[in-house]
C-alpha cells in the first residue's frame, strides 16, 4: 500500500517539513544577496576594542541588525516552503514504483542550480516569485525524465494539487471528492446518457452547497447535458447553465461524474491551466543537457524499456567528447555472464584516468549489485574529475522482485526512454527489422511479401493490443521481435521447400509455437490462432484481404514502399485496428484514470488533516464507518440449525449450504478486525500493524486485504463492495428461509457461481439417469427481466446478474450484435440455463462466449456459454467479447 508523509529519515536524521523548509530558507537568503551576518562578524570582532558603554550600545545594535536579518530572510519563505513540498511530493514517488528513489543530497544540488538559473529582478517580490519558478520547474524537469509516461501525469498533478491546497486556492472537500468519488450507490439515473454509477456521483455531488440542484439541473435541461456529455472531447467545451461559471477544480468533479473516460484529458488541462503549458508538453530533454549535470558521484542510470538502445545516446555524446572505445577511454561491460570482476577493474582504472564506464543490464547480477553500491560510493570521491558511469536495467515485473539498492538509485541521474506507441510506430518498428535484401531472398517473392507484410501487422497488433488490458489480452505476454524474425525465417524456408502455401502449417508454427510459446491462457490462445486465420489465407494473394477496416494488405512493392504505404493509408489510431469496438478504449481509458486518482489518494499526506473546509480527521471518518458497518452485518447463518430444516441434501441444498458458510468465515473476520480496531481507537488495545492496514483501507475506501483473502474476487470500491456484500446476504437468507430454489437466480451472488451451474448438471443427471461427464449446459437468452418470473423452471435455473462487454444482446433478434457507443457493460436479460446431453449440443452459428466473475478475467473465468450470432464468431473473438458477472 502507498504511504505518504512529511517527514524522510536520511542518514539517520529525521527530516521534517519545517526543518528542511528553514535549512533551504538560510540558503536561499544568502545566495540572494540579502543576508546580512558578514557585517556583524565584522561588527562582533570591532567590539572587544570599545568600553562597556559601547559594548552594551553594539550589544543592543546587533539584536536590531539580527532583527532585519530575519527579516530579510521571512521575504523568501514562499520560495522555501515551494521548495520543501516539492521535495517530499518527489520523496513519496517510491510508492509508485521502486525504481523512483531520490535523495536530499542530489534534490540539494537541484535546489542551487535552480537558484543561480532563476533571473534576476530588481524587486524582492518580482525576484521571490522568479525563485519559485525556476525551482518548481527545474524539479519538475529532474523528477520527470526519470518516471515512466504511465506516471508522468500522476506525479504533475499531485505536484499541482499540493501547491494549490498550501495556498489554500482550491477546497479540501472538492479534491477529496475528485480524489475518492464516494459515489451513491444503488441509485437509477433518470437520463439515458448517464450510467446509475455516474448518477450516484452526481447525487453525491449535489448533497454538497456549492453543487446544489446538479441533480435537478441535469434532469430538467436533458437535451442540453446530453449534447456536452457525448460531445467527442467535453472537456474543451463549455459546461452548460451556470455550472461554466464553477472553478477550474468544481469542474474537474463534475466531470469524474460523467465522463470518467476523459479525465486523464482534462486533468491534463488543468494542470496547463494552473502552472502553465511547459509542465504538459512531452519533450524529453536533450541527452546533452542531461550529461552536464552527471559527475564522478553522480552516474547516470538509464532505466530499460523493449525496443530502446538509450546506450547510442552515450556513444554520441562520447565522440563528441573524444570517449570512444577505439581510444580506449569508453568501457563497455555487459553483466550477466561472470563480468562483474571486469566492470570493477574497469571502474578502477576509469576513476584513475578519467575515463567513461557503460555497465549494462546490472539487474542480471543480483548478488554483486551490493559490491557495486561501495565501488560507486568509494570513487564518488577523489576520482578524476572527468570520471563518468553509465548504468542500464530493466524493472523489476513487480515490487517484491526490485533488486536495485536504493543508494545507487538516489544517487543517479535517472532516465527513462520508452518506445513511441500506437500501431503507426509499432508497423513501421516491425517492418524496420528487415530490408530490401530481405525482400528479394525468397523466390516466391508474391506470396513472401505478403505474408511478411501480414506477420508484420499480426506482430504489431499483438503487441499493441495489451493496452486495452484484459479485454486486450487476459494476461500481459512478452512478445518479442525474435518472435517476428524468427517467424520470417521459417516462411522463407517453407515456401522455398512447398509447391503450394502451406497456410495450415504456417498458421499452426507462428501461433502455437512461435508467438503461442508465450501464451498460457487457452482464451488468449484462442484469439492469436484467429488473427492468423484473419490474416494468413489464400484470398491474400487475390487483393481481397483487410487487415483492418479501410486498409487492405498492400500489393507487390519495393522495401521503402511499404513504409511509405503505412505512412499513406493506415487510418487513425483507434480500437477498430485491432477488431475491437472503439468502447475498448473508453474503458481502458477509464480504467487509467481511475487508477490514477486512487494511486493520489494513497499519497494524499497522512499526518496532515486536509485542513479548512470541513473535513473530518482521518479518525474520525474511520469509526463513523467502522460503527455504520458492525451495525448493518446481520448475524451468521446458524448452520446447524439450517441442516434440520432439509429433508434431503439435494446439490442446490449443498450449495446453500457451502455459501452460508464461506459467508459465514468472510464475515466473521470483518467483525473480528473491526471490533478490534475500534479498541486500538479507543487507547483499549495496542495499535498492531495489521489495524493500522485496515484503519488506512478503511480510509482510503478500499476492501482490507484480510477480508479479500476470505472473500470473492471484485474490484469495487469498499463502499461499493459493502453493499454488494449485505445483498449477497440478503439474497442467501432469502434462499435458506426454506430452501425452495430462487425463481430467478442471482448468479453473480455466489463465491463459487461454478458450483451452482454444476449443480443444475448433477440435479438432471439424477433426474433422467444420466452420465454427468457426457452432459452440459445450454444457455437459452429469454427476451425478459428478473420481475417476470415468478417461478423457477420444472429443469435447469433461471438466472440474472450478468452484463456483456465489448458487444450487446440484441432482445429483439435473439442474437449478439455491435455495441452501442459509450454503453461498455449493457446488462443481459434473464437467462434459461439447463443441462443436455453433450451429443444433443447444437453449435452451428453461435459464438463460444467466456464467463468472468470480475472485468479482471484471467483467473476469475467460472464456464463458457453458447451464444447465437449472425456474423462470423471471429468478429467477437477479436472484439473481446465476454460476459461478465461483475461490472
């Protein structure tokens, strides 16, 4: 979990807020020319010459003279106090990701540079406010070559909001609202263009006094509010009514509201808006630039992303400077295979002569990074002053795996370089692995051509395709361009060794063992081999082929053609070259922000109040919630009181059963933790690690990890997920009253929905007489909702609860067809489950849709139901079609 603070142990100090804002304040002051301590030194030594008459008159002099010097220093603590808040906001990126490790020492050395950049102003005031931006800016500058882009936005923004609340320019109460989104929940939305979730943000909103009537507003002017909702980019437009008259940040809320997809845009927006477009703009600083503040205790460390040799920039800079491995001044070690002892020799003897050392891959070399750290530390000091260190390694997959010391990361100057997205550089990347020569090895040059040609748009697609997240992929895969080349090379050798295409082979060498030697989930499997089949057909060689919608497989052409066919007539980045449905992207880019607000919520300072404007300490919205929550929890299902009311224990009987009890252990635990940490409030009990982590998931609306372990997976928020839990309850009470099967099934109320549907498979197989391992279920989609049904069928379940994403059901039709734009999870009616034979299965025109408990899928997939389609179930295979049981 994130944790923010205003305090840093560095060295065995504990450094504080105020005491690093008055250490930089002296600084500051004195660089500026306005301190005034030399002329009492000078003053202090003149006194030991004067009587006691004078010396008492110099006493009282130099009080007055130390008066003004205070004075005179109290002019720059706005510069100061800037200053001290962008370091701990730095500081706490490590939360975010091991790598971002940054200390006060190099933050010092920043903080100077920036102070002797600043202009110079004959007004103190003018010259205080020229401080403060060039140290906000050269910060800024330092911090963000060295994070990832994903994070970029993350880091600007909370830089923004921190300035804005110490000059108390915006409301605590609107960014915690921006920040949490404590949305309403089980309300409808009465307008067609807002979802019941954004509805509940809106409800939430307008229980506040500066959003009063929003609710109302948006109801009575509907035509007027759903043209800005669906207008392409809302944020640029004008808000309608009054509500274009709110601040910069009331708006931001507005907008979390409504167009949840848009807000990595329009917080974008509002950062140009308050500190100015140069903290937006996605220029990298030149590598030169750069180099000028690295030195002998200062390495650079470039951090590794696939498809970026940031080593090329080393070697230009190098010849410039006369560094180059011909004069024998530039060292290059690659770590890995048993090199450690020639990058310390080499280290020495550059330390020695001035030289330049590239130490590549150090994460390979876990053991000696330690050695490394000391090397780095010994000739940070009393080397030659040309003496330079060039470190390159990849992340670490995940937190627990980050090997890097933390000292050599505080210590470099970190740099990140990653590859340009989107399909236009990812063709052109693909297509840069080979050349003309290329092109003219083989003597089926037609056929070769273009399967190269279509290998290459497969490899870009798949590769891109992971940014649309489980609806992309279900697990993240490291596909590789060996996989392309390699992948060319057999085509070569296939189609120099065949009469005819072998379209079969190819398709099954490239999918299963070439790209599919990656993918371990069958699904994924799945959706590569039906690319290929889109792909990598006869009709290829007719003219007949769309690799996307609007771009056709290009003709016979010459190397340099190709790319110029890519330039010309590839259409616009959007989901529909990769076969998905453009909702694709407005939920991934849901999901980003999303992930963005709850990553700056984690780092929101702990040991501050938000301060003015009514919000209630962190104590205290954690044991209002605490004591809401132990109040709603029901009593435990008594099982054995349960058990005496069942005749016979029929499979849905068990299954009741299993629930109660597996609800009965989740909610066990939510009542142990929470009476618990209402006694470590209280000053009762000790406060443990463990009630600190559920007072901080409390507070931060998220499920504490003690209750996830127990429970079901989900990815809602607490507040969302606690009354998802007292439904789920409900709905069992309601279903072991007297055990007679529901009329319409709650299937996405299970914490084990596969039992249920086995359930079904073993009550018919008792019934008829059947083999359970020769049967399955046929799902029939009605055309009616949960109220319609007052009775359970005579075989088989009724059964609601499930949503669709990347298509819709079409009621009327009875089949899938296209979603509607801006509709991500559009419910589906009740559906009729019941168990056949396996034989009896009828799977002409249907499409083998995947069942997921959470829009996660991977490993929350429950079964497989049969749905009908018109079109080619390829369509919906490359869309990512699934149902889901949670949204």
């Amino acid at each position: 979990m994130l944790q923010s603070s205003l305090t840093k142990q560095q060295n065995g100090f504990k450094i504080t807020l105020k005491t690093l804002e008055d250490n930089l304040l002296s600084r500051l002051s004195s660089a500026s020319g306005n301190f005034l301590g030399d002329t009492v030194l000078v003053e202090n030594l003149e006194i030991t010459k004067q009587t006691a008459a004078e010396i008492e008159e110099k006493v009282q002099e130099s009080k007055v003279t130390e008066t003004k010097i205070n004075e005179a220093r109290e002019h720059y603590r706005p510069a100061a106090t800037r200053a001290s808040l962008l370091y701990f906001t730095m500081n706490d990126l490590h939360a975010i990701h091991p790598m971002y490790q940054f200390s006060l020492k190099a933050f010092s050395i920043v903080f100077q540079k920036a102070i002797e950049r600043a202009a110079p102003e004959e007004s103190l005031a003018a010259r205080v406010l020229n401080l403060i931006d060039s140290i906000t800016f050269s910060v800024f500058q330092y911090t963000s070559r060295g994070l990832f882009e994903c994070d970029k936005l993350t880091y600007t923004a909370q830089v923004t909001f921190q300035i804005l609340l110490m000059s108390k320019e915006i409301n605590a109460v609107e960014l915690d609202f921006l920040l949490r989104y404590p949305a309403q929940t089980r309300v409808t939305s009465p307008v067609d263009f807002l979802s019941d979730h954004s509805w509940g943000g809106i409800k939430a909103l307008s229980s506040m006094e500066e959003f009063r009537n929003l609710d109302r507003d948006i109801e009575g002017s509907a035509k007027r509010w759903k043209k800005f909702v669906e207008s392409e980019c809302p944020e640029k437009e004008k808000f309608p009514q009054e509500w274009k008259n709110k601040s910069a940040l009331q708006r931001l809320c507005i907008m979390r509201a409504i167009r949840p997809d848009r807000m990595t845009y329009a917080l974008r927006d509002f950062v140009e808006e308050k500190l100015g477009s140069k903290y937006v703009v996605g220029r990298s600083l030149d590598f030169a630039t750069t180099f000028e503040e690295s030195g002998p205790a200062t390495p650079m460390f470039f951090i590794l992303s696939p498809g970026v040799d940031p080593l090329k920039d080393v070697e230009k800079q190098g010849k410039k400077l006369g560094y180059t491995f011909n004069n024998r001044n530039l060292h290059n070690v690659s770590l890995g295979q048993g090199q450690e002892v020639v990058a310390e020799q080499a280290l020495d003897l550059a330390a020695k002569e001035g030289h330049w050392v590239i130490l590549q891959n150090i994460h390979l070399v876990a053991k000696w990074l330690s050695s490394l750290e000391k090397k780095l530390e010994q000739h940070g000091e009393g080397s030659h002053q040309d003496f330079r260190v060039f470190i390159s390694a990849e992340p670490a997959p995940s937190p627990d795996s980050h090997i890097i010391p933390q000292g050599i990361l505080e210590n470099s100057i970190k740099i990140t370089n990653e590859a340009p997205t989107g399909m236009h550089a990812s063709l052109h990347k693909a297509l840069d692995n080979f050349s003309q020569d290329t092109l003219e090895m083989c003597t089926r040059e037609n056929e070769f051509k273009s399967i190269l040609f279509a290998l290459c748009y497969f490899h870009a697609v798949v590769a891109e395709r992971r940014k649309f997240g489980p609806q992309g992929w279900n697990r993240p895969y490291p596909f590789n361009t060996g996989d392309l080349t390699i992948s060319v090379n057999v085509l070569y050798n296939y189609l120099e060794a065949s009469s005819k295409v072998p379209y079969d082979d190819l398709r099954y060498l490239f999918g299963e063992i070439m790209y599919g030697g990656h993918i371990t989930d069958d699904w994924d499997r799945r959706l590569c081999k039906t690319y290929l089949e889109e792909f990598i057909k006869p009709e290829m060689l007719e003219g007949e082929l769309l690799l996307a919608p609007g771009f056709p497989l290009p003709g016979n052409m010459d190397y340099n053609g190709y790319h110029q066919y890519i330039d010309d007539a590839l259409p616009p980045e959007s989901p529909y070259l990769y076969g998905l449905h453009p909702n694709a992207e407005i939920g991934f880019l849901t999901q980003t922000s999303e992930k963005l607000f709850r990553i700056m919520l984690e780092m929101q300072p702990r040991d501050t109040s938000m301060g003015e404007g009514g919000v209630v300490t962190r104590e205290e919205t954690v044991k209002a919630l605490l004591e809401e929550m132990l109040e709603k929890l029901t009593d435990e299902f008594n099982i054995a009181e349960l058990m005496a009311k069942v005749e016979e224990r029929t499979p849905y009987v068990v299954v009741a059963f299993q629930e109660c009890e597996r609800m009965n252990v989740l909610t066990g635990e939510i009542k142990r933790s929470l009476k618990e940490l209402d006694l470590g409030l209280k000053g009762e009990l000790t406060m443990t690690s463990d009630m600190e982590n559920l007072q901080n998931a409390l507070f931060l609306d998220m499920v504490p990890e003690s209750w996830i372990k127990r429970a079901y997976p989900s990815t809602a928020s607490l507040g969302t997920w606690f009354a998802d839990l007292l439904a789920r309850i409900k709905e069992l009470e309601a279903w072991t009253g007297d055990f007679s099967l529901p009329s319409v099934v709650w299937l996405a109320g299970f914490f084990n929905p596969q039992s249920f549907l086995t359930a079904i498979m073993q009550s018919t197989a008792r019934k008829n007489e059947w083999p359970l391992d020769k049967m399955t279920l046929q799902c029939d989609v009605t055309k009616k909702s949960r109220e319609d049904f007052a009775s359970p069928p005579r075989e088989g379940a009724y059964v609601h609860g499930l949503f669709m994403e990347g298509a819709r059901w079409d009621a009327q039709t009875g089949i899938i067809t296209d979603a509607r734009l801006k509709e991500l999870t559009p419910a589906m009616p009740v559906i009729f489950i019941k168990a056949i034979p396996a034989d009896k299965q009828d799977t002409r025109s249907v499409y083998p849709c995947p069942v997921y408990k959470t829009r996660h899928r991977g490993p929350t997939y429950v079964w497989t139901f049969n749905l009908k389609t018109r079109e080619n179930p390829s369509k919906w295979v490359l869309a990512g079609v699934a149902l889901l049981l949670q949204t």
